[in-house]
C-alpha cells in the first residue's frame, strides 16, 4: 500500500516537472538583421536658363546626387537634341565639381538626345556629391505670332531616381517675361502639375517643385514679345521616312520577283546565273550607302533617312540575295541539281 502511494507521488511529481519545463518559453533564434539597400536619390536639382539677345539658351544645372553606399563612376545627363524633325545645337559642354568628385565631361550623341557623362570610369564616388554642368543650346526658341516661344524641360525625364526638390531660374533679356512650369511625366499637358513660382527682379522668374518621381520633369513655357531677341528660322532634320509611293511600290515589286524565283525554283525553271545575284547585291548596296551617306556626313550617324534611292538600294540587295540563295538550293552541295525540298 506504501509502495503504491509513493509510486503514485513520483509520478506525479514527474509530470508536474514536465508541464513546468514545457511552460518555460524557448529562446527564439537570433534573426540576422541585413543592411538595407543603398538607395540613389537627387535631394536639390538647380537649374539656371539664361536667354541672351541672340536666342540662345544658355544652361547651368547645379545637381546633388546622393550615391548612398553603392558607388558609381559618374552620373548621366540626357539632353535633347532632336524632338520629332525639329533641331537643336548642344555646344560648349563643361562640368565641375564642388566635392572633389571627378568631373570630366564627355558627350555622345544618340538617336534624339545628347548624353552628357560626368565623371571617371576608374574612380568610383560614394555619399553625396554635387557636379555642375554648363552648356548652351542653339535654335530652342521658336518664332510665333504672338511672340518668340521656348518650350524646355528643365531638369529632363531621363532620371531613374527620385528629385527631392527642384529650382529653376529663368533669366530673360526683357523685363517681365510670361512664363510658366508643368511638373510631371513626358507627355502630360492637362493633368500636370503647376510649379510654385515667384519673381525675383524685373527680369527674372523662379520655379520650384517638390518630390519628382523618377521620369518626371519641369517644362518651362517662356513667350518673349515679339523683336526682343533675334529668333533665326527654326532648323529641321529630313523625317527618317522620306520614301514615296514610288519607292515603296518598288520594294514591294522585288518582293514580288523574289517569290516568283523561289517558285521557278520548286518547278526546275531556268534561274539568273550567281553572277546576276552576286552584281545586284553589289549594286543595290552601292545605292543605299551613297543616300545614307547624303544625310549622314553632313548630320552625323543618328541623321539617316530611308528615301527612295535606298528603298530602291534594299531592294535590289534582296533581289540579289534571293537569286544565290535560290542558286545555292538548286545545285546543293555537291554541285549536282538538287530540288528544293528534296536533299535526301
């Protein structure tokens, strides 16, 4: 009876220890914490547009660039240089910097824009730095009725980080210019948003907007009475289609001739001899390089424009390419007639 009292206890005992234990709470496991990303951002954007009595703009953009902890060479400014046909001379391009980051300056020109790099491909610059690029633009205002218009986006919508604020300054050679600023992304007329502005002086208006998004930016709307500067004839680039019906009917003809060579070629027909095709590969690419060569060596590479003579060009390349590739199937690799389709 003893015995079973006293095994009774133990186990009683035993339990209560483990209920005890198991309302002990266990220790988490320690959670590695990790660093948060490095995040890029523009916290100031001051921009100065200077409109001197010849109709150039001349520009300074002051930008503080926060590079956080990652690290880059430089950063990247695109400036436009061509909008639809419409053309613009960027010229006297020079940077510097008040932080001692690298700051030479390099300019290539794209499709439409002009990219202007700051900074060294050696060197890579970390936390906040503040670069300085100049550079005026020939041809931006353009003549109208009422007066002599620029219409420019200040800071550009070829930024992939956000703005903290932007400043624009608008200096204009008459008193009392007519302006006004639209924040926003490309293409928003109606549903931007006004910039604050205020004057400073007789001559000068100032514009400031806060947290642009990356892709957004601030389109300045300037009308200057009309003789207050010398607007000359706006300059044009040819459009980088310029064929005529003519040109494209021809296209459309070779097409047509090539998919009856392939057809003469499944029947066993006759076919123009290798020479043929190799002549009109030559010739048609002749024709195409000398009308690229009319817009680009005077325009640069980004000028082309396709016209009938290099429609005309292209057509005859393919013309060509058609007969060897129609050749090359007929008489397949050992130099006997092959059918096409047939190369067992």
């Amino acid at each position: 009876m003893g015995a079973s009292l006293r095994g009774a206890a133990a186990a009683v005992g035993a339990a209560a220890v483990l209920a005890a234990g198991a309302a002990v709470p266990a220790r988490a496991a320690p959670v590695e914490e990790r660093e948060p990303e490095p995040v890029e951002s523009i916290p100031a954007y001051d921009v100065v547009l200077a409109i001197d009595e010849d109709a150039a703009l001349h520009v300074r953009e002051t930008i503080t660039y926060d590079f956080d902890r990652g690290g880059e060479h430089g950063i990247a400014r695109r400036v436009p240089y061509r909008r639809g046909n419409r053309l613009f001379e960027i010229r006297d391009v020079r940077a510097s910097s008040s932080t001692g980051a690298p700051a030479r300056a390099r300019s290539l020109r794209l499709f439409n824009d002009v990219r202007i790099t700051v900074g060294e491909r050696g060197r890579r610059v970390t936390g906040r730095q503040a670069y300085v690029i100049e550079y005026a633009v020939d041809g931006a205002l353009t003549p109208r009725r009422d007066g002599d218009e620029l219409v420019w986006d200040a800071v550009g919508t070829g930024w992939g980080v956000p703005i903290g604020e932007a400043a624009v300054r608008v200096e204009a050679p008459v008193p009392r210019p007519s302006a006004s600023c639209t924040a926003g992304a490309p293409g928003v007329r109606v549903a931007g948003t006004a910039c604050l502005h205020y004057r400073d002086g007789p001559y000068a208006i100032e514009f400031t907007q806060r947290g642009l998004r990356p892709g957004e930016g601030m389109v300045i709307r300037v009308l200057l009475p009309k003789g207050a500067v010398r607007v000359p004839p706006p300059r044009y680039a040819p459009p980088r289609w310029r064929s005529t019906w003519a040109g494209t009917v021809a296209l459309a003809v070779v097409f047509g001739a090539v998919g009856l060579v392939a057809w003469r070629c499944g029947r066993g027909r006759p076919l123009p001899g290798s020479r043929t095709g190799n002549a009109l590969v030559t010739c048609g690419t002749l024709v195409a390089l000398a009308d690229f060569a009319e817009d680009v060596v005077p325009g640069g590479p980004w000028a082309f424009a396709l016209g009938d003579p290099a429609l005309a060009g292209l057509a005859t390349v393919i013309a060509g390419a058609g007969f060897g590739y129609a050749q090359r199937a007929r008489l397949g690799e050992g130099g006997a007639y092959v059918p096409v389709g047939d190369y067992s």
